[in-house]
C-alpha cells in the first residue's frame, strides 16, 4: 500500500492510502485501487523526494544558470542545461545510493531507446565538468557515464514540471522537476479515473506535495492512471497524434481502452500494447511501495522505437503541472 509523508515530527508514522501496486505479465508494474473510491476522495498524497524545479529552491536555480555558462563557453559539446539539471540536483541532493535505489529503479524506457556508449560519454562531461568546479558532491565521480545518462532518462520520464509563482516568459519557468516516489508508478490513460495538484508543502517552502484524488468512481482492484496530457490536448487532438505525443516525449505507445476503441485497426501498434493491465489484475501479486521502502522493480510499459535520444530532453510534462483536468 502506497504511503505518504507523515506530519512533521511523526516521520516514523506513514499514512496508509489508497494503491497497490502489481507486477503484471505483459504490462510491467501498474497501480491498482486498494478500496472503492467515489469522486474528489484523495487516493494518495505525497512529498517530492527530488526537486530541481528552479521555481522551488534558490540552489537550483544557481545550478542552472551555471550549467548555462558553462553551455555557452564552447568549452563542451553542445548541450541543453535543463537537460541535464535534474540529474544533477538528484546527485547533489539525494546522493549516490539513493539515486541507485531510489531512481534507476524507476522507468527509464527501452533500453535501445538509451544513450549509446559513445553519447553516454559525451552527455558525461557535462558531470566531469560540474564535480570540477564542485558544483556536485565528489562522490559523484563514481556514477558511471552509463549511470548517469540512465539517472537522466528517469527524470525525463518521470518527472514533472512544477513553476510555482513563476508566471510564463519569466525566468526559470518550465525550468526542472519534480519526482515523486510513489505516484511515479502510475501509468498513463487518455481517459484517467484519478487527477492530480502539485503545491508547496504548507510545512515546508522548499518542498512539493501531490494530491492524487478520484476523478470518477473507482471500484477496489481497477487499474488507476493519470494523464500524462492535459485535458485540452486530449479532448483536440485525434489519437493518432496523441499517441505521437506520448511516443515522443515518454517514449510509449498508448494502448489504453480509449486509443484502442478510437483506433481499433492500428496496425503500427504492437500487440502487447493493446493489453491493459485491468484484463491481468487478478492474478497479479501486490507490491509493497513506500518512500523507506524501494520497490526493486521498474514501472515499465510497453513501448516501441520512437525518437531518438535527445527527444523530451528536459522532461516534458505539461505547462503548468496544476491539475491537468481543471477547467
């Protein structure tokens, strides 16, 4: 059962909430209601356990505008620094083990969608540059160029855009992330049963908290997803370009019910990603997931070639991050 942060000064108390999350064959890890839910009831709120959104804390906004120095000295390879920023923060942050544990655990997408060896040390200079001018601890040098372009593509499938009071065409908006432990294992729909609010934790300025509530009734063992889309892309776009949307920036072809009814005789799509993880659910065991405990299992989802690997470089979500489904 999901958890989340307890009340200041009670960390050793979690609050048990609503998902269970089950390793199905075929689908990879997905989120299922643990009991029945009527619409608005929370189903799951948690803290960020990464944030390098630079709308959040001051540091990470000196990190990037280092980052875009040290881009516009010519002394690297081009390269785009809120690409490489999470990742950065992450390290500097989190620390070595817990980036091992707690975020190359997540999805990461194909592995032939990953760097290749020689973009993967290129994209690591970028690091080698960072810990030369102590801009991450030093025990960082020991993250691998493969590592770290692995740490990159989990927070660009994973995170999402969070910019506060920073208002469109300021600086730093669109600018970093935030990661959430629990709520990453919630796959995606074009037709979601939950939606989602960020804000800044009322007990802490420097964090983030997500509320995941129902958007519709939800019965005990259905699947639960979010949207990775805001509702105005969803309800414009057909779904052939929404599936180019997902493809492109998380790496995915949606088989959720809705693009399969819509497009029924797709056939570019691979036909595991036809099969939702509801038609799996009952035989498929729970997993334990919490923010002490890490869940050695990735959130994978079927997926086939896209873009290359710079697509979704700074881990695209939507604009704002507010609740996608609020009109």
């Amino acid at each position: 059962v999901s958890m989340m942060d307890a009340p200041h000064g009670d960390v050793d108390k979690p609050m048990e909430l609503g998902i269970v999350m089950r390793e199905v064959p075929g689908c990879g890890v997905a989120a299922f209601a643990a009991r029945d839910f009527e619409p608005g009831d929370v189903v799951l709120e948690e803290k960020a356990m990464m944030i390098s959104a630079v709308s959040v804390k001051a540091e990470n906004r000196e990190l990037w505008q280092a980052l875009v120095a040290e881009e516009r000295s010519n002394r690297l390879p081009a390269f785009q620094p809120a690409g490489h920023l999470g990742a950065l923060c992450a390290l500097k942050n989190l620390g070595l083990q817990a980036c091992r544990e707690k975020l190359l655990t997540k999805c990461i997408g194909p592995e032939e969608l990953l760097p290749s060896a020689e973009d993967a040390k290129r994209e690591a200079q970028v690091l080698k540059a960072c810990l030369s001018k102590n801009l991450v601890p030093a025990s960082a040098s020991s993250f691998s160029a493969a590592e770290y372009a692995r740490l990159r593509r989990a927070v660009q499938l994973n995170g999402f855009r969070f910019n506060g009071d920073l208002g469109e065409g300021e600086s730093g908006y669109d600018i970093g992330e935030v990661m959430f432990n629990n709520v990453s294992r919630i796959n995606h729909s074009c037709e979601p049963n939950l939606a989602f609010d960020l804000g800044r934790s009322s007990d802490d300025a420097e964090s983030v908290r997500i509320t995941v509530s129902a958007a519709k009734q939800i019965k005990e063992g259905e699947e639960v997803n979010i949207s990775y889309l805001p509702l105005e892309v969803r309800q414009k776009l057909p779904p052939k370009e929404r599936r180019k949307e997902l493809q492109q920036h998380w790496l995915f072809r949606c088989g959720c019910r809705r693009c399969c009814e819509e497009m029924p005789d797709d056939e570019e799509a691979p036909a595991a990603a036809r099969i939702t993880a509801q038609q799996h659910s009952d035989n498929a065991p729970d997993l334990q997931t919490s923010d002490d405990n890490n869940n050695n299992t990735n959130k994978q989802r079927e997926h086939s070639k896209s873009q290359d690997s710079s697509g979704s470089s700074q881990g695209i979500c939507w604009d704002d991050l507010a609740d996608p489904d609020e009109s």
